[in-house]
C-alpha cells in the first residue's frame, strides 16, 4: 500500500511500461495514494532505444505538438482511482484527466530543449478543466524553453474555473515564448 509515488523516466516508453504495469497488477485502485509524481526527462526528437515501431503521443495530435502521453495511456492514467491523492506534480507530461477527488496541491513542469518542446495546449486546457483541478488551492507552474508551435486561442472555449484556488506560483525560465506564457494565462478566471 504505497502512500506515496515519486517516479522519473527518461524514456517514453518507461513511462509507458510503467503505466500499463500499474494498471495490470493494481486494476487501477491505488487507494492508499496520498502523492503522486510522474516525471518524464524525455526529449521527442531523439530516439534512445531504437523503438520507432512503438506508438508515440503523435497519433491523435498535431505532428508538430505533443503531451508525450499517447492517447491509450493517457487513458489508463485517467482510468486510476486515486481518491486520497491530494498533491500532484506532472514534468512533462499532460494527461487527458485524473480521477483524484482530494487534490489541493498541483505542480505542472513543461521544460526542454530550446525550440523543440511545442506542447498541446489544447490538451493542457483540457487537462487544467477536468473536475479534479477544480478544488485545487495551491497551482504551480514552472516552464522552461516552452513553446507551442500550433494556435490555439483559449477564448474559443469557455474558461477554466479554479472557484478554490489560494495560491498562483508561475516560474518561467530561459527561451519560454511570450505567446505560449500569455495563452497559458488566458485559459483560466
């Protein structure tokens, strides 16, 4: 009964073992669960162990974005009941949603090489609305290099709400772009 989850990949496809392992031995019920940490140190445009026939995060998504989750294990994370989680830290990766009904704190870490990390913003917005960031109190977020090659204009879609959130922390870090630190700020009230 693990209390605690702090993990750091520096493949995708670890990530993806891992997911798919979790959810096989635990069904998903990771009811003890107080913490969770998923960090990827994965950079998408070099190819550490030769697994080109493996799928990667572009199936569903603009070739030139990426959550670095694809959209099968995107889902079995969505799919984990962790009910007592109640602070969450993602380093690059996006997840489509959570199931964690206690989570107050969340640490969001989108960082990489200059030029190369154009990151779904859609997909973040999405991720930012799902109903277990609504009772978050404490956000933080730190981008590094962050850009966003594809436009999206969050006023397209209503804005996300955050009705209990106290604290706002933003670090943001050697050549993130202008344009991707304003739409990030644009997507919520």
């Amino acid at each position: 009964r693990w209390k605690s989850l702090d993990v750091r990949f520096s493949v995708q496809k670890d990530i993806r073992d891992f997911l798919r392992r979790v959810s096989a031995v635990s069904g998903g019920h990771l009811s003890s669960l107080q913490t969770l940490a998923l960090r990827l140190d994965w950079d998408r445009f070099l190819d550490f162990e030769g697994d080109s026939d493996e799928e990667d995060d572009t199936g569903a998504e603009e070739q030139d974005t990426f959550t670095n989750l694809s959209d099968h294990d995107s889902v079995l994370l969505s799919n984990w009941n962790l009910l007592k989680v109640h602070e969450l830290t993602l380093e690059n990766v996006i997840p489509s949603s959570l199931n964690c009904p206690t989570l107050r704190t969340c640490h969001i870490e989108l960082c990489g090489l200059q030029g190369t990390n154009h990151w779904n913003l859609q997909a973040f917005k999405n991720f930012l609305g799902c109903p277990s960031l609504r009772l978050v109190e404490t956000l933080s977020f730190s981008f590094v290099n962050a850009c966003s090659s594809a436009e999206f204009d969050p006023s397209s879609s209503k804005p996300v709400e955050l009705p209990l959130l106290k604290s706002l922390t933003l670090k943001v870090g050697a050549s993130t772009e202008e344009r991707f630190l304003r739409t990030v700020l644009d997507m919520a009230n």
